[in-house]
C-alpha cells in the first residue's frame, strides 16, 4: 500500500511538471502563425511509416544507422513495459499485462533484448561524443551546453537500459528461488541469473525493487527534462515526419497577400477584396520568433541537433557562414528568450531583439543555395529552406536590403520583365551581324 501512495504521488507530480511545460510550449505555439494544410493523410501515415518508423534515412550509413536505428526500436518496445510499470505502480499488482498472453512474451523478451542492445549502442555513442572529434558534432553553434545536454540524455538512457537490465535480473532470481511463476520471458535476465544464481532470494528481491524504483523514477525524471533538451525529439520527431512538407523540394510557396494584389493587378476589373476594419497590415516573411509558422518552430523543437544537414550543406562545405542546424537552434532559442515575454505582454511584445541579425546574421541567410539537400538529408524531414526563404522575404520586401548583384536583379525585372539589363526590343540584338539564313526560322 505504502509503495502505492508513494507511486501514485511521484506520478501526479512528474504529469504536473510535465503538463506546465507542455503549456509552455503551447503558448509559444500560439504566437506563430498558420501553416499549409494538413491533407493527404494516406500519404503522410506512408511517410511516416517509412521515414520514422523504418529509419530509411539513418540507414544512408549503415553501421551507425543500425545503432540509432536500434535504439529508436527498442524504445518503441521498451515503452510497454514502462507502460506496465506505470498501471502496476497505480495498481498495487504485479505484471499487470501478463492478460496478454504469448504476446506479453514476445514484448518481454524484445524488451530485455532491446535493453541490451540500446545499451550497447549509447555506450558507442557516448564513447564517439566523448572521446573521438566527429567533425558532424562540432560548429559555432554547438556551445559546451550543446555537447552536456548530449551526454546527460545519452547517460540518462544508459542507466534506464542498466536499471532495465537488473530489474529483469532481480525478477527472474526472486521467482526461481521463490518457487513463483516467471510472468514473461527474459532471455538476459535468464543468462545473467545462469551466472549470479548463488545470490540469495533476498538479494534478487532487494535488486528487484531497488531497479524498479530507479528505473520508474528515471523515466519520470527523464520525461519533464526533454522539454528543455535537444533530446525532446523523443516526442516530436515521429509527429514531425507526420506533418512533413509534401511540396516538392524548392518550391516556393506564394504570400497570400501578394498574389491577392498580382491578380488584381492583373484583371483590375475583378471586384477587389475587401479589407476588414481591424486589419492590419502583415509582415512579409520572417524577422522573428512570432513571424514563423507553427511548423517552422515544431521543426526547431524536432532538431536532434545530429548535425546531418550541416555536414551535406555546400555553403557550409565550401567555408561559407552557414549552418542549416544553427538556424533551427537560433529559433528555438529565440522563441525560448521570447517567448515567455510575449506570452505575459502580448504577441506585439517587443525587446528591440530579433531573430535576424541578433541571432541569424544577413550573411547567413544569403549564403543558402536553396538546394534542399539539409532538407532532403534531415532524418525527421526538418525544412529549413522555407524559413531561410521567409527570413530572405523579411530583408527584400522590408528593408530592401539584399546583396548589390540582386539588387541589380530586381531593378531588371522591375524594368524589364527579365533579370537581363535589356529591354525586350533589344534582345535579340546580338544576331543583327550573323549571317543567318533567310529561311531560318527566328
Ligand atoms: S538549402 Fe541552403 S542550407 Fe540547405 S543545404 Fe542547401 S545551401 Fe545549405
Ligand atoms: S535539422 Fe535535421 S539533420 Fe539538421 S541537425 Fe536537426 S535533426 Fe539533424
């Protein structure tokens, strides 16, 4: 019964915390603005299925996509027992999904295999973080916090899978000695007992609820930290490859306002729309946290900050100032700075700060080639092309500030309806001294 309280309590105060930030989080969502539409659902749930559920991008390199791989499988299998942990702890039973039956003993044993192999896979990845210089990891934006947050999410999982481990240990020792019925299968648990059989039942017992707690209580623990962790891609990255682009890569999506007064411009006979007496004016593109989209900061939340679109950008290849990570870590950072202050003051909030130049330099943003490849490479389908677009939309149609060569550009198309410094008539000047055959079509 006293296990019970003390269960039941640690549960509504880890829910608690975890529900504040996850409000936190929705008032920052509700100072951005709309996104595409969600359709196509059969499209997405394939999306989905492939790119989170089967890993395919990780697995571009096998070997550690294995083990990242890997790791993402065993969670999805591990969770059930958390699962069973979390009702048996409300519960007072003991192994309250056993009702299950020959699938409670594939989960079982998948689970305890799976806590091995996770195990094994974050003493590698720890172990490369810690100890090899793995150029994907470094970069002005990765601040000694960055690398912290890394290993204690990774040391975090590792005592989870440790705790796993012995908690199965424990079970499997106190049944055998006990003479109780082994609920599950526990392959690990079984070959470790092979060797540690000499233990005494009060010893399996006493590892059995020391692991347990430690184990339950991690999860808890571990739960309320992602919401301020690059690791809170545990819980966003599936819903984020869910709610992916489906454009195809480098299409620009129209400003509704623009193309509204294009084709007004255009048929200025048409009725024009009428404007609402509490309008006001929009910004065109993006100049900080409250001009992005919802998606655009659900991407910056889904970050794992792994460093895959950094390492296949050609602007950051070829030494430009320009990290397609870095402009999703700005973001989140930013919205984390104002966020909290445009929830209190209002979403006109301001704190003469920005998103661009404050943390995303002019240079940055015009270093991008728009080739997609960050987008395209990005295992949780971030798209930073778009809000690089939105950031470059902020700088022409604001501030009129572009580099010369495009300022030269604009004043072309402006004049001459092409980016060339002809008019029209004289294109095709050039020809007047060929000798060209008369029959020649032009
Ligand atoms: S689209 Fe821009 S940011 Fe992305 S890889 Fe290409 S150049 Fe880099
Ligand atoms: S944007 Fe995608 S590829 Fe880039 S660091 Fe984040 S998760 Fe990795």
């Amino acid at each position: 019964m006293l296990k019970q309280i003390l269960f039941s309590l640690s549960f509504i105060l880890t829910l608690a915390a975890f529900a504040c930030s996850i409000n936190r989080l929705a008032g920052f969502f509700r100072m951005t603005i709309p996104a595409f539409p969600i359709r196509d659902i059969g499209k997405r749930i394939r999306l989905t299925l492939s790119v989170a559920i089967g890993q395919t991008k990780i697995f571009r390199k096998p070997v550690l996509g294995l083990f990242h791989a890997l790791v993402f499988w065993g969670f999805c299998i591990i969770i059930f027992g958390s699962i069973e942990m979390v009702l048996d702890g409300l519960s007072g039973s003991e192994k309250v999904l056993k009702i299950l039956g020959p699938a409670y003993d594939v989960l079982m044993a998948s689970g305890d295999i799976f806590a091995l192999l996770v195990g094994v896979a974050i003493i590698i990845f720890l172990t490369r973080r810690l100890f090899f210089h793995i150029k994907r990891f470094e970069g002005d934006e990765m601040n000694s916090w960055s690398h912290k947050d890394a290993t204690i999410s990774l040391s975090f999982i590792l005592i989870l899978m440790i705790s796993l481990i012995t908690m199965n240990l424990g079970y499997v020792g106190l049944m055998s000695h006990t003479g109780g019925n082994i609920e599950g299968i526990y392959p690990i648990g079984i070959l470790l007992f092979s060797m540690l059989h000499q233990l005494s039942a009060e010893t399996f017992g006493l590892i059995y609820e020391v692991s347990w707690w430690l184990h339950i209580l991690l999860i808890f623990l571990f739960a309320n930290y992602l919401p301020y962790s690059k690791h809170f891609h545990v819980f966003m990255s599936i819903p984020n490859v869910f709610l992916s682009r489906l454009d195809p890569a480098g299409r620009l999506s129209n400003m509704e306002s623009i193309t509204r007064e294009v084709k007004f411009m255009m048929n200025p006979e048409a009725t024009p729309v009428p404007v609402p007496s509490d309008y006001q004016p929009e910004r065109f593109g993006v100049k900080d946290a409250e001009d992005v989209t919802w998606k655009n900061y659900f991407d910056a939340l889904s970050c794992t900050q792994c460093g895959r679109c950094t390492a296949v950008c050609p602007a950051n290849i070829t030494g430009r100032k320009l990290s397609p990570r870095k402009i999703m870590m700005d973001l989140r950072a930013r919205m984390k700075e104002k966020g909290p202050l445009m929830v209190k003051h209002g979403r006109d909030f301001s704190d003469n700060r920005s998103l661009i130049r404050d943390y995303i330099s002019e240079e940055e943003i015009w270093a991008c080639t728009t080739c997609n490849a960050c987008a395209t490479e990005c295992p949780v389908n971030i798209d930073h092309p778009s809000l690089i677009i939105d950031l470059r939309r902020y700088l022409v149609m604001e501030e009129a500030s572009a580099p010369g060569e495009l300022k030269a550009v604009f004043s072309n198309i402006e004049n001459n309806g092409a980016p060339w410094q002809y008019s029209a008539e004289d294109r095709l000047l050039w020809t007047k001294d060929l000798e060209i055959c008369e029959n020649y079509p032009l």
